[in-house]
C-alpha cells in the first residue's frame, strides 16, 4: 500500500464510510424495510437514502471548498444533520 498516499484522514475517511454500510447491512439483516415515502419525492428504503445522503454530502463539501476558504468542520456539521434528517424522515 505504499504507492497510496493514505492520510490518517483519508483513512478514517474511508473506514467510517465502511462501518457505515456495515452497521446499514446489519440493521437491514435484523429489521428489513420496506419502501416509504417522506419528503422525498420518490418512495426509498434506508440503502436509497443513505446513498442520497452521501452523494448529497459529498456535493456540499465540493461546493464549499470551490467557493469557501473555511474549515470543513462548517459543511460536516451540515452534512451530518441532513443525512440525520434524511435517514429519519426522508
């Protein structure tokens, strides 16, 4: 793994992304869902609205570094309370 330049944030970075979907995949094998429909124009299940969250966050966070100079930790935030609301009542 040399040839990578893994940060301990990139590290990190990636392995919550993967307990993430594991704890998903858990919570999925325990209590399986069905398809609801929140505030989202489309019925989702969990998977669909954490794959609308991250993609969503990862929007957010290239936005305020193309148009912001300030720490990341602003657009975090953010992102960690919409996937919230969105895991909820999305």
């Amino acid at each position: 793994m040399s040839w990578m330049a893994w940060t301990p944030v990139t590290a990190s970075f990636f392995s919550i992304i993967a307990a993430i979907l594991a704890c998903m995949t858990f919570y999925e094998i325990k209590v399986p869902c069905t398809e609801r429909k929140g505030f989202l124009p489309i019925p989702t299940t969990r998977g669909d609205r954490l794959f609308i969250g991250l993609l969503s966050s990862a929007y957010v966070h290239l936005l305020f570094v193309g148009f912001s100079e300030a720490s990341l930790f602003i657009p975090l935030a953010l992102c960690v309370v919409w996937l919230l609301c969105l895991l909820r009542w999305g």
